[in-house]
C-alpha cells in the first residue's frame, strides 16, 4: 500500500511557497535590537522575501496518469475521466501554510492547513482530504544541473496522508472506485517540489514545480514515510552521479496459490535532473537489479551472474517522464526466482553500459524510520513518536533503536550573537532506548519541562533528537532524519492581562512579519491592534491545523496564546470590551507599507545563469534559503 | 435614484405562492453584492497611509453592503428558499448593469475603477441615490419615467408581499439563521423568523442605503451611504447647520481625496487582460481564486453552515493582502493591475 503501489494517481504542476524571511534569522527576534531595515530585501537585511506571507498553494496540477491495482496504466480522459482533472486546494478556506519550525530548525518545514481535492472546471472535488501537516524530508541540493541560484537547484519530498476524506461521486471512475474501495478513509500523498524560484525580481518568484502522486494508506504503515526498501548514497548525501536516497516497495500477494511481487520504485527524488522542466541527466542505461554478493557503490563490470534484473531498464529518458508517471518505476506480477531475489537480497541501481552499480539498498536491506518527527510542546505536555524497523521491507521485532540528544549547537541560525539548541538536557524526557513489537513498530515517549528561557529573546528551547539501529553501524541516514522539538517556556497567565502584558509578544511577531505589520495591523500597536480586535480574536482561536492559525508560525505557547485571548475577549460590565492598558499612547500612527511590500514594477529578467553566479560570488545573497540553513547547520555542528 | 423596471414591482405585487417571492430574493442578494466589488475597487485602489478619511468612509459602505447581502439571506432563508452565490453569473460582467438591470433607467454602467470624484458621482453616489435625496445641496438626478420602480418601491413590494403571505411563509429551518455579533451588530442582523423579523430586516437594507425622507441619518444615527458618499466628493463633512433649511449642510471637516495618492487601477480588468506567465496575471488569477472561495464559502454559510462565517472573514484578510500587493504592480501605460472579481472553478 502506500502511494508507492499500483493504484495510484499521478499529477504534476506548480505550486506556490510564498514563506516570509524576516524570522530565518534567531537575531531577529531580539525586539531590543530589531532594525527597520530588516523588513527590507537583502543582506543585511530582511533576506528574500520580508513580505511573504507563508501561503502554500497548489497551481494548475493536472492529473496525467492514473495506475490500476493490475499493474496497467492510462493516461488518456476517453478511458478514465479523471485524467486531465486538476489537484487543487480548498476552494472555500484560505491557502495552506508552509513553516518553519524555529530559526535555528529550519530544515524540517511542515505543510499545515492544506485541503486536497480532486476537481475540474464542472466538479467540486471528486474527493478531498486535509493533508497531516508533515516536513519535507530527503532533502538534496544541487540535484538540478541548471538554475538559479540558493534553492532553485535543490529538491525535497513531502509525503503523508490526505484525512477527512470526503467521496463525492466516484461512479464515472474506474480509478477512483478501486482507490476508494482499497482506501476509503485516508489516502497516501507525495508531493517532490523542485526548481523554486527565490528571486524577487523574477515573475515567477515564489513558485517551484511539483511531482504528484495519491494513492491508498493502510492503518498499519506510516505516515510520512515509505516502509519498505531505501537506497541511500555511501557517503550519507549524494552518489558520484549525484543520485540522492529514494525508497521502493515491494507489495507481495497471493494469486492462484502462486506467490507474487509488485516492485514500485520512486525515482522522483532519486536521479539527479538535468533544468527546471523536469528531465533527467542522462547516465546511460539504468537498471534495477538484485545482487547476488557484496557489491558497494561504484563498483564496475559486474557479471550477469552477479545480480539478477529485475524487469526492464527504467524509461527515465522518455519525454515528460517525472509528469507523466511522477517517475515511479513499475515491475508488476515478479514470480519465481526473480521474486525471491528481489525479496532477499540487497536491490541496487545498475548501469548498463559499465555494469556499474549506481546506488544500492541499505545494508541487509535494513530501514530504522520515524513517523512524527516535528513537536510543538508546552511544559508538561507528553507526546508519542513511531518508529518503524524492517529488513527487505518485511517489520522487525525485537529490534532496539537508541535515542539521544544532539550535542549544544546554533542549529540552522548561528553567529556571535546567537544563542545554542539542545540545552537544558533536563527539559526534554524520553527513553534512549526503544524496542520494535511484533509488527516492527516501537512508540517512543516524549515529555518536555520548562526550558526557562534559555535563549532569552526568543521563546523556548529546540532539542534535535538522533535516533540509530542498535548493532547495524553500517546503516545510513539522512542527515536531517531526526526528531525535532520546539519545546515553550512556562508563561504564568496574569488574572486580567493588560496590553502591557501581550505588548512585547505583538511586538515581536509585528517585527518578523511585515506583511502583517505593514500592511494590515500594527501589532505592536495598542490603537491598532484594538481596531483589528476582532479579526485577531478569530485567528488567535482557531485550531493549530487551520489555516488561518495566527502566528502563522505555530510558534506560539500556550501561555501566551492565553494571555493574548484573554485579553482580547475581557469584557467590562457594561458589555463593552476592555482592552485593559495601564499606560497611555500618542495613538494610532499611519503604517508605513515597507519597499519589500510592493512589487517592483519592471522586473530585470536575470538568467539563471546570471543567478546563478551572483550566488556563488555572494555567499550572503541567498540567506534566508535552505540551503544557507543547511549549511549553517552542518558548520555549527563542527563547532 | 436607481431604478428598475415597473413590472419586477409589479409581478412580485401578483406573487400568489411564497416559492414565487424566492427568486426576487436572491435578486436581492445578487444586488447587494454587485456594489460591492465596485466600492472595493476604489476602496484597494488608495495608497496605504493616504486619504484615510476617504478609505473609512468606503470601507463603512462595503461593510454595510455585506451586511444587507446578508438580511437578504437570512430573510430567503426564512421563507424556505436557498441562496445561490456560488455560481459564475452571480456576479455581474464589469462594466455593466446591476443586477434586474438596476439603473437603466439613466444607463448606469457599474464598473471598476480606481476611486474619483467622477466615479464617485457617476457611480457611488447614483447606485445609492435616495427616492428624494435631501438637498443639501445636492442636486437631483433627472426625473424618471413611470415605466420604472425605485429600489425602496421593490423592497417595500417584497415586504407587503411578506406580510400579506403571513406567518405560515416562514418555514425555513431557523438554523440556518446567520446571528454572529462578532462581526455585525445584533442591532443590525438578527435571525429572520416571522413576518416582523423579516420586515424590520428589509427596511434597514432600504434605511441604511437611502436614509429616511426627514433626515440623511439611518436609524442608527448614521449618514445613509448616499450622504456618506457626498461628503468624498464634495471634501467635507454633511453637519448640522442651523443656518441651512433643512438643518444640514456639507461644511464641515474637510475630507481631501489627493488623488496624486490613488493607484492608477486599470479599469474593469480582467484576468485575460494580463499575459499569461506575467506576475500581473498570477496576481488576478490568485484573486480570482480567493475571491470566488469567498463566494463557495459564503453559500456554505447562508446553506446551513453558519459558523463558516468565520473561515469567510479569514479569506476576506487574504483577498485585502493580496489584492494590496497586486496593486503596486505596474502593468505600463502607467497603469497598476486591478483585481478582476471574476468568479472561477479552479487555481491555475
């Protein structure tokens, strides 16, 4: 099961990630130091995109494929009229949400308050789903030959489950009356983004590309993931072809008493892509295979007798191959011995022309994965995190997995006036080892306590948890396959708060995001805050999942969110709203909309290439990306 | 006066069945809404931190337009009828007539532009015209033939009708009632139940717009939108004047309209205006989208989901924040991009 099977939808289009950079920076959230300049574009300054406004949103996804659970595909409207629909989002709420964790942890950014739906110009959606907020994960820069600069070049997958499932009308559909059949109450979702444009000066600003696919989830896999076979370069991030960690699934079954195999492999984030449309660098003729020994990465001129194929080799050269198929490499009914290689023995990449083996499975085909990787804890609160073993794709019991605390660092955010992560060690609880059950899953407890302040402007503390399979140290992980928490300092909740109580959090949150700020409401501003009075009520008391969540960030504490309600919502006697403030003001003043609200109105169409070396001559100019962070993260590391 | 043909008065007059009165509600309600893209357009087209007296002052009417859009729904709901907003002729094709084709009667064009004096008067002040404006002075637009009904002519046909129909017309499930005293008044919407409910409903749309024969306030002590319009164009406010006739006059505080300080919004866009691929076009498109969600929502909330109300407010954010960034894009002939309010199916 999972998207990585036979049934399965594949779409493929644009999408928009219009997330603000003024908080990619720890510094600035000191209030007492905050400059107006870094509301503005550049460096120093407010990075690429101030103003954004932390909108995701799905544009043009057109369904080209859909794969029935026999193994046969079409892409044609004529035979299944779900063919040539789109995927979109909410049609009636406002845009999901893309957000960062924490300065200092920016490389685990989740999708929140995202609605999928299947739909075209005369249906409102043949089904949709909320998306369970979940980070990109298999994160790889450079993976695009040709681009800008920053993270035009990187690609990234989001993978979870569509929840709240509604069906409208699958009758007309063959496709949807087997995938509702399979899974009628929460469906397997892949989203590889690529190719996102970080230059303001370019139309197409904000906007990336993306690999769909939509297929059935069971109970018993998790979410995020992949439970089953995942490749993963020698060195920990790349091959020598700059092919990046992927997952297969091989999904075996009974028919006529005579066992069988269905071997889907996803190459969406996998091989490395020759520009931003999509296509592939050629490598020559690539295979999956089976070996038969013990062959690492790189190896040449292998024997036929040193692996066994499995299917034909892989059509990644086809025109449109990532649209078309979403890059989802298919081997259907495997029997026999072709079977039972691809069942027991280590699956590998093979290049053709050389016999060369491009990339290989993990060693013993072993996978150790967590489900819930990002938290958001209030002292006290206690929260669960699965994690997954298995071998060859079949679950694991009695395996054991430690557990421990990353070392004090500055994380993605650093510098001389930064403060460190990953301290106090006594804010955060959980055993250091867990033990995989019958069915290959070990849930890990997860209880915080107050931090205490100990970055002082900026609330709470982020603990990175590293997880590894006992007695496997050949395994290979991702380097940001961990669990990361937000853990919030206590904040007593005064019995009737007053504006000089919350004015300090408006003022921060004011500061880091101008398009509220400057465009909208003066958060910092007791006159203007209390004319928004009601607007921010409804956002301060939405549910985390919604997309109207203010902040935006979800980086709020309980405390807080509270005190702010609270003092929104006091009502006087005579039924009038209080807004206590002890002090008085000069009032309300006109906002200044800032430069980096508007939109320069001749855009200077830079080349990519042009970009592309601005990038590399000015390593600050693309601050505010993910790459920046992941390098700022793996330097503080060494430190 | 805006004016619509006599025989719409006259046919709602001949209603024998309260199924027949449904579909002059939702005439209603497509009439409310109709003005309101045409005030937000001025309303987007004023530079942030100007003319903030002006913006106010138009803000007040759009508010107040949502508000009657509203009265008209929970009073079609009442009746057992369903409001339908989300559907492509729900909105009218800018420029052009209002709904009923209100305003034919003087060729009103309702159409998008940025705000001005001229569009004040031409458009603002004509759609919100008085049965017998109040002169203050103020001149009077040119009398009508007989061949037309004012807009209080046809509420107050609906309102006889409803009273004549009585209470067994109101057999509407009393739940899909919208009453939310976060964003309107109880004072101003109340859940439509009975003739009186609905009656007392009707007259403030008609009040609130038009004022009443004595006086240009509302009940609520408010200019009605006519006077509040007047007051942009003529740079100050309406005030008591002892000194005047009729105890009023446009003397007071100046409210200037710099329009050196109004983006110059291309007129009546539409998303095809822009070319494909163009930051312009991908800022109609995602208005476009925004807006018509707004519509989806809207007939969610006024079918029996009420409390969507909350989730329309949190659209109503996103479509002023990106409407506020389209309007700085310049699209030559020193033009800047204008939202289109266009109603479409999909994102694209």
């Amino acid at each position: 099961m999972s998207y990585l099977n036979n049934l399965r939808l594949v779409f493929s289009g644009r999408f928009q990630s219009d997330v603000s950079t003024v908080n990619n920076d720890v510094t600035h959230f000191d209030s007492a130091n905050f400059q107006a300049k870094f509301q503005e574009y550049g460096m120093p300054g407010g990075w690429w995109n101030p103003c954004g406004s932390g909108a995701f949103r799905l544009l043009d996804c057109v369904v080209n494929e859909v794969g029935y659970s026999d193994g046969s595909t079409i892409s044609d409207a004529q035979a299944d009229p779900v063919i040539g629909m789109l995927i979109g989002g909410s049609n009636q709420s406002v845009s999901g949400k893309m957000v960062d964790l924490d300065p200092q942890m920016q490389m685990v950014s989740e999708i929140w308050g995202l609605e999928m739906r299947l739909c075209n110009d005369l249906e409102d959606g043949l089904f949709s789903g909320k998306f369970l907020p979940a980070p990109f994960r298999d994160i790889l820069f450079g993976r695009q030959q040709q681009g800008g600069g920053g993270d035009q070049t990187a690609t990234a997958i989001y993978q979870s489950v569509l929840e709240d499932l509604s069906w409208i009308d699958s009758s007309s559909s063959t496709f949807l009356q087997q995938l509702k059949a399979a899974s009628p109450d929460k469906l397997s979702v892949r989203m590889m983004l690529y190719s996102y444009n970080m230059d303001h000066t370019n139309p197409e600003f904000t906007l990336g590309y993306v690999s769909g696919v939509i297929g059935p989830a069971a109970a018993s896999e998790p979410n995020t993931f992949i439970l089953g076979r995942r490749f993963a370069p020698a060195n920990g991030r790349k091959t020598a072809e700059n092919i990046n960690f992927f997952n297969a699934q091989l999904n075996v079954y009974e028919n006529a008493g005579i066992p069988r195999g269905d071997l889907c492999v996803d190459l969406s984030n996998a091989l490395s892509l020759a520009n931003g449309q999509g296509d592939f660098v050629n490598i020559g003729q690539v295979q999956v295979v089976a070996l038969n020994g013990e062959f690492s990465e790189g190896s040449e001129g292998l024997t036929e007798s040193d692996y066994t194929a499995i299917g034909e080799p892989i059509p990644y050269l086809d025109t449109q191959w990532l649209q078309s198929s979403g890059a989802i490499f298919n081997v259907s009914a495997l029997s026999g011995p072709e079977l039972q290689s691809a069942q027991t023995r280590q699956l590998a990449l093979l290049q053709l022309e050389k016999k060369k083996v491009l990339i290989t499975e993990t060693q013993n085909g072993y996978l150790v994965r967590a489900d819930q990787v990002v938290h958001r804890l209030n002292p006290a609160d206690t929260t669960k995190v699965d994690f997954y073993a298995a071998a060859y794709g079949v679950p694991l019991s009695g395996s054991d997995i430690t557990v421990s605390l990353q070392a004090v660092a500055q994380g993605t955010s650093g510098g001389d006036a930064a403060p460190t992560i990953n301290h106090p060690a006594s804010a955060i609880h959980y055993p250091t080892t867990i033990t995989t059950g019958t069915d290959g899953k070990a849930t890990l407890s997860l209880t915080a306590e107050n931090p205490e302040n100990p970055r002082g402007y900026i609330d709470g503390q982020v603990f990175l948890l590293s997880y590894s399979p006992v007695g496997q140290p050949k395994y290979i992980q991702h380097m940001f396959d961990f669990v990361a928490s937000l853990v919030f300092d206590n904040f007593a909740v005064p019995a009737n708060p007053s504006w000089e109580d919350i004015q300090a959090i408006m003022t921060q949150y004011g500061n880091l995001y101008p398009v509220m700020s400057r465009m909208l409401v003066d958060l910092g501003n007791y006159e203007s805050v209390v004319e928004y009075r009601s607007i921010l009520e409804l956002a301060f008391s939405r549910p985390l999942s919604d997309p109207n969540y203010m902040p935006v960030t979800r980086d709020l504490s309980a405390g807080k969110r509270a005190a702010i309600l609270q003092w929104l919502r006091a009502k006087g006697d005579n039924g009038q709203y209080l807004l206590a403030r002890s002090g008085s003001s000069a009032g309300a003043s006109a906002i200044e909309p800032c430069a980096s609200c508007e939109i320069s109105s001749t855009p200077p169409m830079e080349s990519a290439a042009a970009l592309a070396d601005r990038a590399e001559n000015q390593p600050d100019a693309m601050r505010g990306s993910k790459l920046y962070a992941s390098q700022q993260y793996q330097k503080n590391l060494k430190n | 006066m805006l004016k619509l043909k006599k025989e719409v008065v006259d046919s709602i007059k001949s209603v024998t069945d309260v199924s027949q009165l449904h579909s002059y509600l939702q005439n209603a309600i497509e009439l409310e809404h109709a003005t309101i893209p045409v005030y937000l357009t001025g309303l987007f087209s004023i530079k942030q931190t100007s003319n903030s007296e002006a913006s106010k002052i138009i803000r007040s009417v759009v508010i107040e337009e949502m508000l009657h859009m509203s009265i008209a729904c929970n009073v079609l709901n009442a009746l057992g009828g369903s409001p339908a907003i989300n559907k492509p002729d729900f909105v009218p094709s800018y420029p052009g007539p209002l709904p009923m084709n209100v305003g034919e009667d003087r060729q009103l064009v309702a159409s998008l532009e940025p705000l001005s004096k001229q569009q004040i008067k031409n458009v603002y002040m004509a759609i919100e015209e008085p049965e017998n404006p109040l002169e203050f002075p103020v001149e009077n637009f040119a009398a009508v033939s007989e061949q037309y009904s004012t807009i209080g002519e046809f509420y107050a046909a609906i309102i006889e009708k409803i009273k004549e129909l009585g209470e067994p017309a109101f057999t509407g499930d009393p739940s899909r009632q919208l009453v939310n005293s976060q964003w309107f008044a109880e004072t101003e919407l109340w859940a439509v139940t009975d003739v009186n409910t609905a009656c007392k409903a009707l007259n403030l749309i008609v009040e609130q717009g038009e004022g009443t024969q004595q006086s240009p306030l509302d009940p609520e002590k408010k200019l009605a939108h006519y006077y509040r319009f007047a007051e942009v164009f003529y740079g100050k406010r309406l005030v008591p004047d002892t000194s005047s006739a009729l105890g009023w006059s446009y003397n007071g505080e100046a409210i200037p309209l710099d329009e050196s300080q109004i983006y110059k919004l291309q007129p009546n866009a539409k998303a095809e205006d822009y070319p494909a691929g163009s930051v312009a076009r991908r800022f109609a498109d995602q208005s476009n989208y925004t807006y018509s969600s707004l519509l989806n929502n809207l007939h969610q909330t006024f079918n029996g989901h009420p409390d969507k109300l909350n989730e329309a407010m949190g659209l109503m954010y996103e479509l002023r924040l990106t409407v506020q960034k389209m309007v700085t894009i310049d699209v030559g002939d020193s033009y800047c991009a204008a939202p289109p309010f266009q109603y479409v199916k999909t994102n694209t």
